[in-house]
C-alpha cells in the first residue's frame, strides 16, 4: 500500500460544524476511507490554521484517490484538498542512489 499526505483547507462553515458538534473526526472519518480500502494512521489539526492533515494508506490506485478528493471537496465544506504519496527515508535513500547514476543534460547545456 501507498502511503499519503492529505492536507484540506477547511471553510469558515466547516468549522462551523467541527464546533457546533465536536467529535474525533478521525474516527468519523474512518468510514469513508475504509470504504475505499485506505486506512487513516494520523488525523492531526494545524495549530493556528485552517489545515487538517491526514496521513492514510491506500492500495496503489490513482481513480480511488482521486474520487476521495472529489468526494471530500464536493461536500462544499473545504477550499481545497490535495493528497501527496509520500514515501519514507528508507526509499528516499534508495531515490537517492538511483538518482546519482542518472545521466541528465538540463536544457542549454
């Protein structure tokens, strides 16, 4: 499974509702990802912003992702979302290796 960042910027009206019905909205969260087959490992509040992070999992599938992002941003509840794969030091390390073989000429050179 891919592992993700998910950031969503939250409208005033979705705040709103966080505070009017307070609840752990990861566990609320939950169901929808799982739905997919993604499972939330952190669900944390930017202190000082507007921004929820989300890192999930997700079997390797660009349309399920997507159609989250879709779903989420259509509820009309938050400006913008936008899910990044992100990968852990131990395959940046290994990025890393492969990259410095790599043979690349940038243009005007």
């Amino acid at each position: 499974m891919a592992t993700y960042l998910g950031t969503i910027d939250i409208t005033p009206d979705g705040f709103k509702g966080i505070v009017g019905n307070p609840q752990n909205r990861k566990e609320v969260n939950e169901p929808l990802f799982n739905s997919l087959g993604f499972e939330i490992d952190h669900y944390w509040y930017g202190v000082g912003e507007s921004t929820i992070y989300i890192v999930f999992k997700a079997p390797n599938n660009d349309v399920d992702v997507q159609a989250l992002v879709m779903a989420v941003c259509a509820s009309g509840i938050v400006n913008t979302m936008k899910a990044v794969r992100i990968i852990d030091a131990a395959d940046g390390k290994k990025a890393a290796e492969k990259a410095s073989a790599i043979v690349y000429s940038p243009p005007g050179s």
